[in-house]
C-alpha cells in the first residue's frame, strides 16, 4: 500500500525534475512515461476495497509522520481524485506531444516543452499528494504548490495576457489559501489535532466558523461566486493546461477540501449547508448568464466550469442538510465531470490547432473536415449536461435524488433549478455545437497530430464508460451521520 502511495505521488515529482534534465527534445517522453506510472498506481489502489479509510504512515518521513501529521488517508474520495488528476494528467501529457508543435495555427507553440512538463508533472504530483493527505498540514502544503503550478503554466506564453492572467490567479486563490491557514490554526489551537475530524472536537458553532474559513478558501479556488473572475481569464493557457486546470486539477481542489471535511465523520449546522446549497445556486445561475456573451469557446468552458463545480458545491450542501445520496453524487461528479469537460476542452483545442480560432461566429461545418473533433464535442456535451447513460447523468441523478430526501419545499425547489438550469445548458451547447460543426464551411482545417485524435477518442469512451469505475467507488462513501 505504502509502495503504490508513494509511486502514484512521488513519480511525476521525479519524471518533473527528469524533463529539465533531458531538456526540450525528450520531455514529452519522460512525461508520458511518468504520468502513465502514475495512472496506473492510481488505477491499482482504487481497486482495493473502499469500505473504510485505510491510513498509514511513512517513517521514512521522519518525525512528523511519527507525529501523524504526514502519511496516507484513502477511501472512496481518494480514489476519485486520484483517478481525475492521474488519468486526466496522462491524456493531457499524451496530447500535448502533438498541440506542442509549430504547425499549431492557434499558437506556435515549439519551444519551452520543458518547461511545461516539468509544471505539468508537477501539477499531478501536487493533486496526488492532496488527494492523499491525513491532515489538514499536508494538504495545506500540496494545496499550495498547485497554486504556484497554476500560476507558471497559465504564464507559460509569456505574453502579457497570460502574465496578467497568471498573476490574477495567483493573488485571488492566494487570498482564499489565507483563510485555509487561519482555519488551519484555528483548529489546532482550539484541539490540539491537524485532523480533519479534529472540527468533531468543536461545539456547533464554532465548528461552523472555523468551516466557514476552510469555504472561503475552496469558493476561491473553485471559482465560486464572488472569486469567479479569474478563471475565464487563465483562459489564456495553453488549451490542454485550460483542460487540466480546469477540468481534473486546479479548481477540484476546493471541492475536495469541502468534501473532505464533510465526510470525516461530523456534522455541520443546518445554516452552514443552506449557505453552501444557495451560494452553489447562485453560481450556476451567474455562470449560466455570462453563457450567451461568450464568442470564444474556451471561455464558454470556463463559464461551464464554473457552473458545474456549483453542482458539486450544491450537492455538498444538500449533503449536509442530510442527504448522504447529495454527498455520493457531489463526489462522484468530481470524476464525471472531469471526462466530460476534458472531451469538450481538447476538442477545442484540435479545433484552433486546424482553424487558428476559436470564436464561434468565424466557425462553421467543420463537421466533414474533423469528424473525429465533431463527435468527441457532442459526447463531452450531452456528458455534460446529463443526457442518460453518459457521464454527468449519474452524478446529477444522485444530487437530484438526495435533494428529494429533504423534508420541506427546498428539495423540490432545488431540482427545478438544476432542471431549467441543465436544458438551458444544453440547448446553448446543442447551439454552438451545429454553429460550430454544421452548416456551410468556414475555412479550410489543416490536418491534426494523430495523437491528439486518438486522445480524443480515449476521452469520448471515457465519457461512456466511466460511471462503470465511479459510481461503484461513490457506493461506499461513508456520508456524514
């Protein structure tokens, strides 16, 4: 166990520190390699039974995993961050040997591969070492390091909309890491425990306040309302930094952080899940407005983006007001979202890499010239959106049925909101999508990398067939009593 721990967090470190090393002409190999041994720790452990945690330590740590505050903590949640980042990362490294190119008419991109794998690797290390953490310390120090990840690779053209965009990050997701580190030393002074249970420790009330920080924080790095701006604008990424940030990455971060705290076994005051259930409303229904300005369709996905870590931060809510089907559905649209948002992001990515744009009104019937792109946009869509069997489908059914385990008018109301909210969604998305692939064509599209395609096809599949590992993992997530 300890073994597959620290390969699935300690290899893409080392593949990191091997793609400076090799520089620009071999990076891409050693990223491959890396991110594979990674997904496939990943793969090994979420396999093992997920009945309970299983924590351990590392002695080799030294003192502090003697102390307990450095080790391992895994369970269903685990598992499904482990499998996001992991698998995500392999994709993106996979694509990335292609969209890295001179021939890309969206960005010439050629130069610095080194650089970027070595962040990129450093990213999925990071996500492993959070997903894994025991403590609230440990996941401080990893929550961190994917913040200064975020911050390189959103900068990596070095132009000054990107430099712009990766400060904007880094200062707004800073700002939330204060409030973790206040709520952090909070509960140790007040328990003596870095724990997540350690809030258990706290009376009701203090408990909610010390939360309250620890949301802050997670609304910050999730791009919830008010902190939301900043994600549309690391837009300027390259598209498969913009897929893993935001899709598997960065901004699952906040949502694991709340969740992680919600199922250590303590309950939160019924104010405190209303607050998070209406707060996640409300940035569904802002993110859902700003879709009809959007003529860029990477920042139309960022505005998604936002939209759908609502849902996990509304299931969450409605969690714990006490629906433990919220709570499975919230997690388990942690994986599904993942796929489907990645399917939709790299399409766009093969999509300016032919055409050179990305603006929706200079594109049109590109469906003959990329099918491949066609179909993987339309299956990341309707995964979204929760067309049935799809990926998204069975996350939204479990956060649907738990709000209907709710006494009171608040569950009914909250699944018609999702309802207007998801076909309005998904009539946007069918729109863009026959604007985009229908019609008379536009421009010519220049040929693709074969591996960008074949990732393409390994994310539509993913979109199909991944409620298979998922919703069998979320099953036996201890809800919070």
């Amino acid at each position: 166990m300890s073994f597959l721990v620290a390969a699935v967090v300690g290899i893409p470190f080392l593949a990191a520190m091997l793609c400076l090393a090799v520089r620009d002409r071999a990076s891409r190999f050693v990223a491959i390699g890396g991110s594979a041994l990674a997904a496939a720790a990943a793969i090994a452990l979420s396999c093992m039974p997920g009945e309970r945690w299983l924590v351990g330590s590392m002695p080799w740590l030294g003192t502090g995993a003697s102390q307990g505050l450095f080790g391992y903590e895994l369970g269903p949640l685990a598992f499904i961050m482990l499998l996001a980042s992991t698998a995500i990362g392999l994709a993106i490294a996979v694509y990335s040997a292609g969209y890295l190119s001179p021939a890309n008419r969206d960005h010439a991109t050629g130069s610095g591969q080194a650089r970027y794998y070595f962040w990129l690797m450093l990213f999925v290390g990071s996500m492993a070492g959070l997903a894994v953490s025991p403590t609230l310390l440990q996941m401080l120090i990893f929550w961190e390091m994917t913040t200064v990840c975020s911050w390189a690779l959103i900068s990596f053209y070095d132009d000054a909309a990107s430099l712009k965009a990766g400060m904007k990050a880094l200062i707004m997701t800073s700002f939330g890491g204060l409030f973790f580190i206040a709520g952090l030393v909070w509960v140790a002074s007040a328990t003596g425990s870095m724990l997540f249970s350690a809030l258990g420790q706290m009376s009701p009330g203090v408990r909610a306040g010390a939360f309250g920080l620890f949301l802050i924080a997670a609304w910050a790095k999730s791009a919830q309302v008010p902190f939301q701006t900043w994600l549309p604008d690391a837009m300027a990424a390259p598209t498969p930094i913009s897929a893993y940030l935001h899709a598997a990455a960065m901004v699952k971060a906040g949502v694991f952080l709340t969740a992680r705290l919600l199922t250590a076994g303590w309950a939160l005051p019924t104010g405190m899940g209303l607050l998070i259930a209406i707060a996640a409303l409300v940035t569904m229904f802002v993110a859902l407005y700003f879709y009809f300005f959007q003529d860029d369709l990477k920042r139309l996905l960022a505005y998604s983006t936002i939209a759908q870590l609502g849902y996990i931060f509304l299931g969450l809510g409605v969690g714990a007001l006490g629906a433990p089907m919220a709570t499975r559905g919230a997690v388990l649209h942690i994986l599904m979202h993942a796929c489907a948002k990645t399917t939709l992001f790299l399409t766009v990515g093969v999509v300016a890499y032919a055409t050179g744009t990305r603006s929706i009104s200079k594109l049109s019937g590109l469906a003959r010239a990329m099918p491949i792109a066609a179909v993987a946009f339309f299956v990341g869509a309707f995964g979204l959106t929760g067309i049935p069997p799809l990926a998204c489908f069975w996350s939204k059914m479990y956060v649907l049925a738990g709000a209907l385990q709710l006494s009171g008018a608040f569950g009914p109301l909250v699944l018609v909101l999702v309802l207007i909210e998801s076909l309005i969604t998904f009539a946007w998305f069918l729109w863009v999508g026959q604007r985009v692939f229908f019609g008379k064509p536009s421009a010519g599209a220049a040929p693709v990398p074969a591996s960008m395609n074949w990732v393409l096809i390994a994310m539509i599949l993913a979109t199909v067939l991944i409620p298979l590992a998922g919703v069998p993992i979320v099953s036996h997530l201890i809800a919070v009593p």
